[in-house]
C-alpha cells in the first residue's frame, strides 16, 4: 500500500514537473512575441509621428492660402471674414415646430410618440 502511494505520488510530482516545463516555455514564449508587439507599437508611434508632422507641414496657413489662391478659378475659395458669421439672436424659431416641449416631424407626428402597436 504505501509503495503505491509512493509510486502515486512521484507519478504526480513528474506530471506536475511537465506542466512546469510546458507553462514555463509558453510563457517564454509568450514574453517573445510581446517584445516583438512592443517593437512593432514602436515602430507604428514613429511612423505616425512622421505622418502628423508631414500633415502640419502640409496644412501650414501659408501654403493653404497660395494654393486656395492658384485654385481660384475651380474652387471658388475666399477667406473667412467676421461679417460671415451671425448671432444667435438672428436665428428665425419657427414656434409651432414644438410642441409640448418635443420638436414635431413635417408630416404632425411627434418624434416622442409611440408607434401604432407599441404598449407604453
């Protein structure tokens, strides 16, 4: 009885030997290929540094105007002036777009009301 208890015994201390060995070389393995996910990210953050400084270069006032300027003729582009832009109050509400409080669709049907068939 006790030899096999003995024999039972080494007999798991020898599985949980492989699982060691096994876990210990997925895990080797795994630390490998995060290094090489790691110097991907890398090489991905520089590359997009490289595409936002190329965009700030390209998107520089400067260039943006001498080009609006030599596009004229097909584009139709003029600067923004402060006369372009309004205020607030100059908004015309229509008043009986709302009603109770929820704006109405062009057809008269409330947005807020249930559908013909649904329980509320």
């Amino acid at each position: 009885m006790r030899s096999m208890f003995i024999a039972i015994t080494a007999l798991f201390v020898l599985g949980l030997a492989f699982w060691a060995y096994n876990e210990n070389y997925k895990t080797q393995t795994t630390l490998k290929e995060m290094a090489n996910v790691q110097a991907e990210i890398g090489l991905k953050r520089e590359h997009l540094a490289i595409l936002q400084a190329e965009w700030a270069y390209q998107n520089r006032p400067m260039r943006l105007r001498q080009l609006a300027e030599i596009n004229f003729d097909s584009l139709g582009l003029l600067p923004l002036l402060p006369e372009q832009f309004g205020h607030v109050d100059q908004i015309d509400y229509d008043v009986e777009m709302f009603v109770k409080g929820f704006p109405v669709l062009e057809g008269g049907i409330e947005v807020s009301s249930p559908i013909d068939g649904e329980d509320q």
